[in-house]
C-alpha cells in the first residue's frame, strides 16, 4: 500500500468515527432527556467519561523507547496543555448540555455548523492557514444560516421535550460551544505542529487520554459540587424507558463521543483543524433527517432554506480544499521533473 492510500486510510477511517460517533451520542443526548433525564452535569460527564476505551489502544501503540527518537518536551510543558485543553473541553462540553436541553435536535445541529466559520478565523490567526475566497464563501453562508435559525421560534416547533422560552438561551449557548470547540481544536492543531511535533497514532491517542482525563475530572466535579448528583437515583427510578435503559443510553452515549473525539484528534493531526471542522458539518444536513425520524422534529421552511445554505457552505469550503490540493500535486509534479 503506498504512502498516500495509507494516508487516506487513515482520514477515511477517522471520518467514519466523527460523523458515525457525533450522529449517535447527538441522538442518545436528546433521548436522555426526552425520556426524563435532568442532570446537565451527567450528559457533561459522558462526553469524555469514555475515555478509559484509549487505554488498550495506548498500551498496543506505545513506541518503543530509541535513542534516535525525537526528545520530547518537559512533562511540565505537555501536563499543563492537557489539563488546558482538558478545562477548555469541561467548559465547552457543560455548553453544548445547555444546548441540547433547550433546543431540538435539529436546530441545534444547524447552529453547530457555524464552528466551521469560527475556526476559519481561528486557523487563520493561529495555525497561519490561508483565508481563501471560497473559504470566505463558506464562512458567511455557514453564518447566515445559524442566523436564520436563530431569528425563527418555529424552530422550537418538535415533539422533544424543549423548556418553554429557553430557545434564546439555547441558541446563546450552543454558538458559543462552537466558538470554543474551534479554539479548541486550532490550540489542538498549534499542540500537534509547534509542541510534540508529531503526527503519529500513539501521540493522538495520548493526548486524547489526558485531555479527556482533565475534562472528565473536572465534569465529575462539577457533578458533585452541583449537587444533580443526589438525584441520579430518582432521575433513573423515573426514566421513561426503565433503569436498564437509563444505564445503557450513558453508556452508549460515552462510547460514541469517545469515538468522535478519537476521529476529531486524528483528522487534526493529519490534516489539519479547519478540514476536522467541515468534516464534524458534514453532519449537519443529516441530523435534522435523524431527528424528524426519531424525534418527530419538524422541518419547516426557514429550517429548510437554512440546512440547504448550509450545505452549500460546506460543499464551497470542500471545493477550495479539492483545488489546494490539486495545485500541490502540480508543485510536486514539476519540481519531480527537474
């Protein structure tokens, strides 16, 4: 296999656990609380709880030690980023909670497509990446979209359990999770390139571990400090699908965020933020179909003028990438010919 089908491989791979990974935890989440759940602090905790799944993956990846190997940066250096982004991702996690409690499954998937045009802004300004035309094409159609969603209440319109006049807050909140979740991923991208200086397998899945570690300390915390976590065995008592069910939509719902999570780290460190950004939209256009399925959410007009822009958005974004690349593979072609 050459070393650009390994690469695609790779990408293709990491693809598959993001959209696969995102689609179930977003629909697990919405069912916890369409079926009674109340804790914000539990649906936190289980976006990073999962992550003792890396650790047989750690053990059966761990290089062995050489002396030509690359040093690596003081352990005070790499423990402190962890625990940051680990924070970061606490923050960021307790938001999107917020988010999917107010808001239907749906619409909360359109205004969770804007991260591509906050992390344009911040690859441009961190990473150095190049602010292309259709880049900025993408950004504004991406943009107007969430603001469709946000100036139309018919979005509340679905058979979810939606708290009556938190749409405003809802929408608040989960633009703001976007904002952040493209910081995070751009300080991700700056960590890989400028600190480790790897790309490798092992390095991704470690600093998933202890990224994930942080976040899910700080989630558990806060679960505790709240109190909600009193009411863990009430909330179970009363789920609508029984205790069985209550424990296995967590338990699934860890799972699939973990897989995400391992994709988005991947693509990062193969690719780069921005192209992991688009890719999380991708799923955008099909989360509003999952949710109309097996939420009964209803897409009207505006919702669906806005999911179309948005998909035009993202497909403009996808075009540039196309064209970069191929403008590479020409710089390759013609330096190989000299």
């Amino acid at each position: 296999m050459s070393k650009r089908l390994r690469w695609w491989a790779v990408v293709v791979v990491n693809i598959v656990f993001v959209l696969g990974g995102q689609s179930v935890a977003t629909l697990l989440g919405r069912i916890y609380y369409d079926q009674g759940g109340k804790s914000l602090w539990m649906q936190t905790v289980v976006q990073s709880c999962g992550v003792p799944l890396a650790i047989p993956l750690l053990l059966y990846f761990r290089p062995k030690s050489s002396s030509s190997a690359a040093p690596r940066p003081r352990l005070a250096v790499i423990g402190a980023i962890y625990a940051g982004i680990g924070v970061l991702l606490a923050g960021d996690n307790l938001m999107y909670s917020y988010g999917l409690l107010y808001l239907p499954m749906s619409t909360y998937s359109i205004i969770g497509a804007t991260q591509v045009s906050f992390n344009a802004i911040f690859s441009y300004f961190i990473n150095k990446e190049k602010f292309r035309a259709l880049v900025l094409n993408s950004v504004v159609l991406l943009t107007f979209s969430a603001a469709l969603i946000g100036v139309s209440h018919k979005s509340e319109d679905t058979n979810s359990v939606i708290p009556k006049g938190k749409f405003p807050a809802g929408f608040a909140l989960t633009l703001s999770a976007s904002a952040l979740f493209s910081l995070i991923l751009s300080l991700t991208q700056l960590t890989f390139e400028e600190v480790l200086k790897s790309d490798a397998l092992y390095t991704v899945l470690e600093l998933q571990f202890w990224s994930n570690t942080a976040a899910a300390c700080v989630s558990v915390a806060g679960l505790f400090v709240s109190g909600e976590w009193t009411a863990i065995a009430a909330e179970m008592d009363g789920y609508g699908k029984g205790k069985v069910a209550y424990a296995m939509t967590l338990a699934w719902t860890a799972v699939a965020w973990q897989l995400c999570t391992m994709g988005l780290m991947g693509l990062v460190a193969t690719v780069s933020s921005l192209f992991t950004n688009v890719i999380s939209t991708v799923g955008t256009p099909l989360a509003p179909v999952v949710a109309v399925i097996f939420l009964g959410d209803r897409v009207d007009g505006v919702k669906l003028l806005a999911m179309l822009i948005g998909v035009w958005g993202l497909l403009s974004y996808v075009y540039q990438h196309y064209l970069d690349d191929r403008a590479k593979a020409r710089k390759t072609a013609d330096k190989s010919d000299l």
